[in-house]
C-alpha cells in the first residue's frame, strides 16, 4: 500500500495502525471474501505479515521531513521521481542530477533507518536507479502497460488493413 503526499509524520501516526494492519477490533472487515475464507485470524495475520506500507516521497517538503519520515515505524519508502522532478523545479527530468542526489539521499536515509527502499522509474533511469541500491523497481505501470499493448495491437491491425491479400 501506497501513501501518496506523505511529507510529514505526524498523519503517519495514524496511518500506520488505521491502514497499516487488519485489526478486527477495528474497522477492517473481510466481507469481500465472505465464504472463502475458513481461519479468518490466520488471514488476518497473513495479511499483517503480507502487507507493504509505503510512504511516497515526491515533494520537496517531503525531502525536507525526510528524517522524521524514515522514524515511523512500519512505514518503508517509495520514490516518486516524476513528482519528485516537478518539484524541484525540473517537471518531466526524471534523470536530473536534483532528482538523482534527491534520490541518493533518500535512499541513503531510508537505509539508515532500516527501511525497504522502492521506485517507480522510467526504462532511462532503471541502471541509475538499481545502482543507487533501491530493494524494489517498478518497471512500469497499468496504464503504461495498457497503452504499449495497444499501440502493438494498433500496428499489428493497420499492417493486416494495409495489405489484405496477405
């Protein structure tokens, strides 16, 4: 789970046992799996055990906080380079040197703390990103995948349109 325009900690505070664990007692319910599930504790706890909480550093303010973030327990770190790039006054520059030290520092940080360090990144920055030691890379996304597909299906039918008697 992810927590975007996570910039400071004192909201983690309640992030972390509101969103962060399934708790009976509180207001986590089950129902979806209604009638699957046979040890609804042992789902609990597997989910607890399962369960990522991230906070997403991609603002300034959020760098600036950084330390404080990387104190909450329970939380581990996402990178957002995108967002990070805006705001620091470089939209669209993922490979930026800002948005690289910004980068190194937060994973840095994250380290110090004991935190899993993740990154959503684009194919240009993968070799930067992996060197700077983040633990997760996500190499693409829904809509991404979505619109590469697409644009193979589109070129697969303008080529069967360009030459039916093939």
């Amino acid at each position: 789970m992810v927590v975007p325009g996570f910039e400071v900690s004192a909201p983690s505070q309640e992030v972390v046992p509101r969103r962060g664990s399934y708790d009976p007692a509180k207001e986590w319910r089950l129902a979806a799996k209604y009638g699957t599930v046979s040890n609804v504790p042992a789902e609990q706890q597997k989910l607890n055990d399962e369960l990522c909480l991230m906070a997403q550093i991609e603002t300034t303010h959020a760098l600036a906080n950084l330390e404080e973030i990387c104190r909450v327990p329970g939380v581990d770190i996402f990178i957002g380079p995108s967002d990070l790039a805006a705001s620091l006054g470089v939209p669209g520059q993922t490979g930026h040197t800002r948005v690289q030290e910004s980068g190194e520092l937060v994973i840095r940080t994250a380290k110090q703390h004991g935190k899993l360090v993740a990154v959503g990144s684009m194919p240009s920055d993968f070799k930067f990103w992996v060197k700077a030691g983040v633990d997760v890379l996500f190499c693409t996304n829904d809509t991404s995948c979505l619109r590469i597909g697409a644009q193979v299906v589109l070129q697969q039918a303008r080529e069967a349109v360009a030459q039916p008697g093939k």
